[in-house]
C-alpha cells in the first residue's frame, strides 16, 4: 500500500489510474514488490465511483464522486487472509 500511495503522489490524481496505480505491475515489479515466502499479494484493486473489488466487503468509492479514487490490497498466507487494506485518495 505505501507504494501504491506514493505513486499516487508522484502521478498526482489525474495520472493516477487503473492502469498506473500500482508500481509493482509488469514491467515494473521493484525488489520492494517481492513477498516473502510463503505470503502472497492479491492483485491490488483500483475503483472509483460506484465500482468496487472483486474481493473484500462490497462498497462504493466515496458514494461514487468522481474526485476520490479507492484502492484495496490483500495479503494472504497459510491458506487464510492476514491484511486487507483500503486507502481513499481525493483531488484536491
């Protein structure tokens, strides 16, 4: 997730999108991006307005107000989800 948020600081919002909120996507993939054995990242999701995750509680992005942009990322382990994170990003 602290990748993805500075990415969000380095693209600004309308940079930031479904195709370029998460660093560790082909080509990209940074020694930071590695999970440690036996722990696997759930490919992040991206929504915004009334879209939600394909994982995790179903919601909408700030009641679906095209200003904020959400992103949800899982961490799983020994057969069972260990973290789930949801950050909210807004242009402001």
């Amino acid at each position: 997730m602290e990748l993805i948020l500075e990415q969000r600081q380095r693209l600004g919002f309308a940079g930031f999108t479904n195709l370029t909120f998460d660093p560790c996507q082909p080509p990209g993939g940074a020694q930071a991006c590695l999970a440690p054995a036996a722990y696997t990242v759930v490919t992040p999701c991206f929504y915004t307005g009334a879209g939600t995750c394909g994982f995790g509680a179903a919601n909408t992005c700030q009641g679906g107000d095209v200003n904020y942009s959400c992103v949800r990322v899982r961490v799983t382990g020994q057969g069972t989800t260990l973290a789930e994170l949801d950050a909210m990003v807004a242009n402001y």
